[in-house]
C-alpha cells in the first residue's frame, strides 16, 4: 500500500507480517493521516525511510490495539487500551491512548504528534509554535535544524513541501549563526550580506527545482553550500562563505565598509525575536493610517494607530505593506514590506504635533532596501496602496488595517498639509 501526503479514513485496518506501507511526503506538503474507524493490527509494517513525525494513525474504536513491529509514526486512540511490544529495533514516534501498557525494554525514538497541527483550524502562528518542543541543550546545528524544520512544516508555513522546508531551515540557523559571527566580529558584515544574497540566489533556485532540492537535501551537498556536489568545482568551502555558480568561495574584501560602526549599530538594535513576556498578547487592529506622505525633498513620513502595549518588556513592531501602483492602468507595479520597531517611531510629529494615539516613521530616498523603493517609487509617480498591523516579540500578529490610498483628510487627520 502507497501512501502520499493528505487525509484517509478506512473501516478497519489490518497490517500482516509480510505487509508493505510506503509514505511518500517529499513531493507533497501535507503529512500522512490515516483514520481507522474499527480494528487496528498492528503486525508488519516496514516502511520507507523519512520524518516520523510526518504519519499519524488515528484509531477511533475501542477494541484493544497491539503495536507488534517497530512502529514508525504517530499513534493516537484515545478510546483504546494500546499495547507497545518489545521489537528488534526502536519505535519511532509517539504514543498517545486511553491506557497504555508497554512490554519490558521497549524502546521508542520519540518525535511528537506534530502531523496533528496542520488540521488545528484558526490557529494563531505563536501559538502553534508553542506547540513545538523546544530542544533541550546544546543546541547542535542538526537540533536547530530539526527544530526549524518542524516550526516551518507545521506551524509558519505548513503548505511548501518537505524538501523546501528542510532548506528554509537550514538557512534559517546558517543565517544566526552568520549573524552572530559578524556581530562578534568572527566574520565581517560583508561576508554576512553576501553570504545571505548568496543563500537567498540558491534557495530560490532549489524553490524552482523539485530535482535540484530533493539533491541538496539528499545528501548530495557534503560542504552545504546549496551547489550540488555534481556541480560544485570547489567541494570543500568553508561555513558561511557565499560562492560563485561553481561553489567556490567569492572575495569577501571587496566592500569599503566601516565594519566597527556597522557592528556597533547592529549590536545597539538587537531585539529578542521570541519574548516571553508577550505570551498570550493579543493585539488589536491598528488604526488604518499606514500612509505615505511625500514631502518633496526625498523624505516621506509614515503613519499608524498606536497599540496600547499592556505587556511590559514585550517589544511592539509594526508591519506596513505597500502596493505601488499605476493608477491608469490600475496595474500593480511592485509588492512592498517594511518593518519598523514601536522605538523607531516618533510620537510628538517631526512637522507637526501628532493627534493620539499616532507614531510617524521617517523613511528617505536613500534608505537601503524597500524603505528607499518605496520613496522612490513614489516619486517616479506611482501611488502606493498601504496598510499596517502590529507584530509582538512571540511573533503574534495583529489584523491588518484595510488597503487605502492616502487622502488630504488622511493628511489633515496627523496635521499636514498634502496635495493628495
């Protein structure tokens, strides 16, 4: 019997000695859940290799359930009296009955029943993620990765496939540890950009090509630098070293940057990504201002509704999204995201006094990134739809305000005058 990603419910289930289950999850983004109304045995199941945690058998009766082969999943009967016997080899999984009886030396490789959370509805991201083990120390790169893994497949972004998944989150620890190197001063904030635009040009890549990622998670990659070792002309680059086509090291020497100011400002900003201070933070709506006023000389001032932060130590972001627009032919020209911290903003007006509860964000024509697009783009004559949400330190997000184009009464509500 194969198997594919997605949801089966069968009247009873009986699984022989010689019988042959085979899961296959890396072409489908959804784990394996089988229901069984009835019998459930247990007996023979060998199953191909892959993420246990990925397979969930859900038995609903009430008949006893022996697990007699290496099980190799999760197993759910919460109305049963479920048996676990020895076997030659450890199960891999987890366990949950009514009453469970377990054999003297059992041995059982625990993953969690994670296939479960994808079928959670109208569940909130941070709790979710809550949901998820944390590992326990140390922290090697393979646990992190696990972990990651498991973050992004069930909980933050559960519809990209298995293999994507496994490389988002490698990428996701190589870039911590990039990141942190070059606040330490290991590495330069040089190598740091390239080494991210590097990473960001292959993934994308891998994203585009099933047979590309299956060989990069495949074990095909022995410097892990996402160039095949097929392909890679240099196989054994070190950590963190963005590369050319032909996976050899790029120079990293070439920016004219003041590496000491730079890590001193990145070390100033730093902000816990996952506080526990915002556990259960609920964030309301933000007020729909999230505009963008022009004031002729390249600088341009964005607005939000301030939230009220009823968690102390529990940092507030807010998240504008532009759509940059040509309103003649109503075409959609380029998607924009900007991310502020609730510190950036200025709540007295750099014009004019601010209404409350309002914060104004300054961005400028010769910001980097999508904060100097966005003036930019302005200024080439297209106008950019807006709305704006509050994000917290647990990563709990907001609704967003609805999409709107700035109005003059938009400007007479902060007290600036504006053409629009």
């Amino acid at each position: 019997m194969k198997l594919k990603g997605g949801v089966y419910q069968f009247e009873s289930l009986d699984l022989e000695p010689d019988s042959k289950v085979a899961i296959t999850t890396s072409d489908s983004s959804a784990p394996t859940v089988v229901y069984v109304r009835g019998s459930l045995i247990h007996r023979g199941i060998r199953q191909d290799a892959g993420d246990p945690a990925n397979l969930l058998l859900v038995h609903l009766g009430q008949d006893p359930v022996y697990i007699e082969s290496p099980l190799f999943g999760g197993v759910l009967s919460p109305n049963s009296d479920l048996t676990l016997r020895q076997t030659l080899t450890p199960h891999r999984g987890a366990v949950v009955a009514k009453n469970l009886v377990l054999d003297s030396d059992v041995t059982i490789q625990a993953r969690p029943l994670l296939a479960l959370l994808p079928f959670v509805q109208n569940q909130r991201e941070d709790k979710c993620a809550s949901l998820i083990p944390v590992p326990r120390l140390p922290f090697t790169k393979p646990v992190s990765v696990q972990f990651q893994y498991d973050l992004l497949r069930y909980c933050i972004a559960p519809d990209i496939p298995e293999d994507i998944a496994k490389l988002k989150a490698n990428s996701a620890v190589d870039f911590t540890e990039a990141a942190v190197r070059a606040v330490k001063g290991d590495i330069t904030f040089c190598q740091y950009a390239m080494f991210r635009v590097d990473r960001h040009k292959r993934q994308l890549a891998a994203e585009n090509s099933p047979a590309l990622a299956a060989a990069l998670v495949g074990g095909h990659d022995a410097d892990d630098d996402l160039v095949p070792d097929a392909s890679d002309a240099c196989p054994q680059t070190p950590m963190l070293m963005p590369v050319d086509d032909n996976g050899c090291p790029r120079d990293t020497s070439l920016c004219n940057w003041d590496d000491a100011a730079i890590r001193k400002k990145a070390v100033k900003s730093l902000v816990v990504a996952s506080n526990p201070a915002c556990i259960d933070q609920r964030l309301p709506a933000v007020a729909p201002a999230g505009s963008v006023i022009n004031m002729g000389n390249g600088d341009a001032y964005l607005f939000a509704g301030k939230v009220a932060n009823d968690r102390p130590g529990c940092p507030i972001f807010y998240e504008f999204q532009f759509r940059m627009t040509d309103l003649t032919t109503g075409k959609v020209v380029k998607d924009l995201s900007l991310l502020f911290s609730e510190t950036e903003g200025n709540e007295t007006g750099t014009l004019a006094p601010l209404p409350k509860p309002f914060l104004e964000f300054h961005i400028s024509g010769t910001d980097n990134g999508g904060r100097g697009d966005v003036v930019r783009l302005r200024q080439s004559g297209l106008r950019g739809w807006s709305r704006v949400r509050a994000i917290n330190g647990q990563l709990a997000k907001g609704p967003f305000s609805a999409w709107r184009l700035t109005t003059v009464q938009d400007c007479n509500t902060v007290n600036i005058a504006c053409s629009e």
